[in-house]
C-alpha cells in the first residue's frame, strides 16, 4: 500500500519535485501544478493551468489514496518525460535555425 510519505520521498529522490505538484487541500493558487486532493471521500486529481484553474480534462477520481498516488506517481512521471521530449525538440530547432542561417549567409 502506498503512502503519501513514500510518494512524495520518491518524487523527491528522481527530481520530479522541480515540477509543482500539491498532495492535500491547499491547492487554490497553484499555476501549472498536479494537484491531488479529497473532495466529497474520493480522491481526486487533476492539472492546474497558468491561471491556477482546474483543468476540467485532467480530472481523475479514484476510490482508495493508495491507487490514487501510485496513479499521481505515474502523472509526475509523465510530466518529467513531456519536459525532456519538448526540451530536446526546442534544442533539435535552434539547431536547424542555427545551420539554415549559416547556410544563407
């Protein structure tokens, strides 16, 4: 069963908490964030957006917290990968911009 201390020390030991996240209630003002939280005796999870409102498609419910934070977990994950994948295809297009100038001037 997995607990909330375990999930946030693992998020912690693979860098996933340079991404925003919050695990409980407070989450009214966080921008761009994975957000889980109980409401009504169900967890839930969702994304924040700049605005730090929820983003209405993300919304996840889940019946037990162990299924919820393994599930949070593999949301941390996700969003770690996303960031590689969008950094390294920003750096493959400087690159191409770089050897188009260099190939007109």
């Amino acid at each position: 069963m997995t607990t909330v201390e375990a999930t946030v020390a693992t998020i912690e030991a693979e860098g996933l908490d340079r991404f925003r996240y919050v695990i409980g209630d407070d989450h009214g003002n966080e921008m761009n964030a994975l957000v889980l939280t109980c409401r009504d005796g169900v967890w839930t999870s969702f994304s924040t957006s700049e605005r730090a409102s929820v983003v209405t498609t993300s919304i996840r419910t889940y019946e037990d917290l162990s299924d919820a934070l393994d599930d949070f977990l593999r949301l941390m994950r996700l969003r770690a990968e996303e960031h590689a994948l969008m950094s390294r295809v920003r750096e493959s297009n400087r690159i191409a911009r770089e050897q188009s100038r260099d190939s007109d001037g």
